[in-house]
C-alpha cells in the first residue's frame, strides 16, 4: 500500500529529476558549439575564468562571458564577420520579412542555432523571442558589437542556453554537424571568400539544417545606380545648378559603382567593409556545387518599381529627408526602362539566400554556363560606344628609398566602364582604379550627354602607386599610360617618354 507520505516524496524526487533535467537542457558549454583551434580537443570552463583545452592546455580567454577566440583588435586589417552596406535596409522588421520571403520553407522548430554577425542585434533579439529556438551561439570579430549586443538582450538571455564568442570569419573552430539553423543578417558580403564560408557552413550544419543570409542583389543595385546618376545629370541640364545636399549621394554612388565595375577583384576590395554584391543565379550554382541539398535566392522586400528602396536608399546615405522624397519617385521614374528588365527574383535589392543541408549523399552533373561568341572588335570605337574616352591624368612622382611614390589624381571618362588607369616606370606597371565622384566632369564635359550618367559622375582618381625598387636616372623615368576598359580592352595613351622627378605633369586627351 501506497502512503501519502511516500507519495509526497515520491513527487518530490520526480520534481528534483525535472528540475535536474531542465538545468541541463538550459546549460550550455563551450565544448558543444567550439573547439580548441590549435588541436580541436575539448574546451572547459569548469575550473577556471577562461576557457581550457583539455588536450593541448591552451587557454582561451573570456571577456564579459564572452569567448575570446579572435584575439584581435577591431581595425587591425583582418576580416570582419559581416558587412556594414547591408545594414541600411536590414531594421527591426526584418525577420518578418526574412519570414514572410521563406514561406513554407520557414522551420517548424529553431533548434541549436548560431547567428553569424550580429550587428546590433536585430536577429537576435528574434531568435531569443521564438520558443523553438533549443540553443544559441552568437558570433561576430568585433568583440565590442558583441558586448553591446550581449548587454541588449542580458535579460531575455539570463538562465538560457545563450553563449556569445569572437571568431573571425574562417568560423575554423566551430565543431561539426552542431547547428539545425544557421543565420547571417549581414554577413556574405563582407567575406573574402564566400564559396569558402558557404563551405564551413555546410560542415557545421546538422543532417536536414538550413542556413539563411540576407544578401546584396546586384542587378538591383546596379538598375538604382544608374537611375540615380540620370536623375541628378536631367536635374543638372534643368536647373544649371546641382540639388542642395546631393553630395551623400555621389558618395554613395561611387561606393557602389567600385563594386559593380571591379566586382570579385579581392586584390582591390580586400579592405572593405562589403567586398561583393551578388547574382542570384551564381549564388545558387555555388551552394549547389559546395552540396547543398537545396540552394534558392528569393527578393526579401520586392519593390519592382523602386521608389521606396530608392528614398530608403538616399535617406541611409545621408541626404536629407526633403531631398529623398524629391528624388526617390524622380529616380525611379527615371530609372523604369532599369528597373524593368528585372525579374521577380532580382526585383528587391536585397536577397534571402535559403539552403538546406540533404540527408544523404547528393549526385549531380555541374556544366558550366555557355558563354557568349568572343566579339570580333572592327576597331576601338566600336568597343567604346563610338566615343573614345577621354582623360586628364595628374602624376607627381618623387624619389623614396623603397622606389618611385606616384600621386595620381585627376579624371578618366569613357561611354563603357573604365576599370584602370596602368601606369609604367622603366619596365614596372601599377595601375589605380576609376571610381572617385567628379560631379565637375559632367558639367564641363557631359552636358550633351554624350556619356553615360553614371560614368560622368564617377570618373576620379585618387590613388598612390610605389614601383619598388625603381629609382630616376638623370632625374626621370620612362613612361607609358594605358586606360584599360571592362572586357579586357586597353587604350595604349599618349604620353610624354619620360616623367620627370618632383614636377606635376598632367597628360591630357
């Protein structure tokens, strides 16, 4: 016979198994998500601040319960894990839109789940608020967004199997087959190596995971660039006179167009915060062939006909509020023939890349894409639009001990895109891209719109170019100038035969 004093105790030990097990579901360690990045033995922290490898004894330090596995200042010239451009668009309603782009495709449970850039927190947040979420990892290189970001949501995350690290974007330490959802808000385009990471993602899913990253579109980006540069040039011929307050928007239009024109240059763009704009179908090729069960791009907040994303666009450049509700509507007008020609899929300028990981083996047959028939060019100005470009080249040279140190400024204008000006010093080539905002180019040279909009504006040059090791002989060197176009083509330039030390010398056609 049962009697309610051991029924009471009875209930007890059940209350204590339960109580047990959900400390231990809501405890999370290091070892479940990182591992040791010198011998991937296992990480502890029971004994001690910060965290030890229980193979090799590296110590991994712990800042603010956050885990320290970076190591490296913020502006040290490494890579971040995630880009800054993306984060004009991407605000609190965006994991609503993230669900309402995926659809039936949206999970019916989280579980273990890392985030990939924080930022400020716009995702975390959402993640901590949905109930299916098991566990959470939050990583981003720069430990000073991951404090604020923790001291945000210290309450939400209290008592929760919630852990914070620092990792550069290589994600090398983070174990196998760990996550059921991986999220990056803003994070692809700040990779050096995008097919790399998509790699390390398809590692550290689980069997039948997803992985989520909002991404920039590049044919959006491109079709609002070009609308822009026509609304300020037909605003120009109208009035004689700029619109106060369009500098912001030639910043940001000089910004985009050096990662149109030199997009997968890493060479170039290695320093910046957002290296890479992105094609849909190239996206979904690459997580096909990395083995990805399923790879899909879908528009995140579609705005086929531009006028909300242009003004959102302008008002997160820095133009005025009067300014962007002027030129929103007039650049999307404008920019209609741009616009149009894009798809559902590229019809909102940034992008959901969704991919799933398969249960099992995949095996496919990749085929490259066709290119097009190679262009038989009848002579330059066939390739250039029927106008040769044009150009004002200012070089300054002077003599250092490591070699020649050239300032190069001045202005490139063609009716196709410019990538390079090349220059050569007894033997030795550099060359300094054509990106800088040159708003004076148009009104002196453009007026008649003989070339496009976008390259009028953006026709600069700004750079410094070091020929290590080559030193003036009687107080010059030989030159040569080349103007090297999208495509390949290169426009060898008349150029005096020796650049004389210490003089400006402006080499104009």
């Amino acid at each position: 016979m049962i009697t309610p004093v051991a029924v009471r105790q009875r209930k007890s030990v059940s209350q204590l198994q339960r109580t047990l097990t959900l400390g231990r579901q809501n405890t999370m360690s290091v070892s479940d998500y990182l591992h040791c990045p010198d011998c991937q033995g296992r990480l502890s922290r029971e004994f001690a601040r910060d965290a030890l490898c229980s193979v090799c004894g590296r110590t991994v330090r712990v800042v603010d319960e956050i885990i320290d596995l970076f190591e490296k200042p913020f502006g040290s010239g490494t890579e971040r894990c995630r880009g800054m451009m993306q984060e004009c668009l991407l605000t609190e309603d965006l994991p609503t839109q993230i669900k309402s782009a995926a659809g039936d495709r949206w999970p019916p449970a989280l579980g273990n789940t890392i985030e990939l850039g924080c930022g400020l927190g716009a995702m975390t947040q959402a993640i901590l608020a949905d109930e299916t979420m098991r566990s959470l990892l939050v990583v981003d290189s720069d430990l000073t967004v991951l404090r604020t970001c923790r001291g945000r949501f210290v309450d939400m995350s209290a008592g929760r199997p919630v852990m914070f690290a620092a990792l550069d974007g290589a994600l090398a330490v983070i174990r196998d087959a760990v996550a059921d959802t991986v999220i990056g808000a803003a994070v692809l385009s700040g990779i050096n190596d995008t097919r790399g990471f998509l790699t390390t993602v398809h590692r550290i899913m689980k069997t039948s995971g997803r992985a989520l990253f909002v991404v920039p579109n590049r044919r959006y980006y491109q079709a609002v660039c070009l609308a822009l540069a026509e609304a300020l040039t037909q605003r120009y011929t109208r009035e004689a006179s700029w619109p106060n307050g369009y500098g912001p928007v030639l910043g940001m239009l000089e910004q985009t167009r050096r990662l149109l024109v030199h997009q997968g240059d890493l060479e170039l763009l290695q320093s910046l915060e957002d290296k890479h704009l992105f094609d849909s179908d190239l996206l979904e090729d690459m997580g096909g062939e990395i083995g990805f069960g399923t790879a899909h791009v879908l528009p995140l907040d579609p705005d086929p006909a531009g006028g909300r994303t242009i003004t959102r666009i302008l008002q997160d450049a820095g133009a005025t509020d009067d300014f962007a509700r002027e030129f929103g509507p007039l650049a999307a007008t404008i920019g209609r023939p741009y616009l149009s020609l894009l798809d559902h899929q590229d019809s909102s300028a940034f992008s959901l890349l969704w991919l799933t990981k398969a249960t099992g083996p995949i095996v496919r047959i990749f085929t490259s894409r066709p290119s097009g028939p190679p262009i038989a060019y009848r002579g330059p100005d066939a390739a250039v639009g029927g106008v040769m470009p044009r150009w004002s080249i200012e070089v300054l040279g002077r003599d250092t001990p490591a070699g020649v140190l050239m300032t190069v400024g001045g202005w490139c204008l063609g009716n196709v895109d410019l990538l390079w000006v090349r220059v050569t010093l007894d033997g030795i080539a550099r060359q300094t891209p054509v990106w800088r905002h040159r708003a004076d180019v148009h009104e002196v040279l453009n007026r008649a719109h003989v070339y496009h909009s976008l390259n009028g504006l953006c026709s600069g040059l700004d750079g410094e170019l070091l020929f290590e090791g080559v030193h003036p002989v009687d107080g010059g060197c030989g030159l040569r100038l080349e103007i090297i176009l999208a495509g390949g083509l290169i426009i060898t330039g008349p150029a005096p035969e020796r650049l004389s030390m210490d003089q400006q010398t402006v080499i104009a056609h």
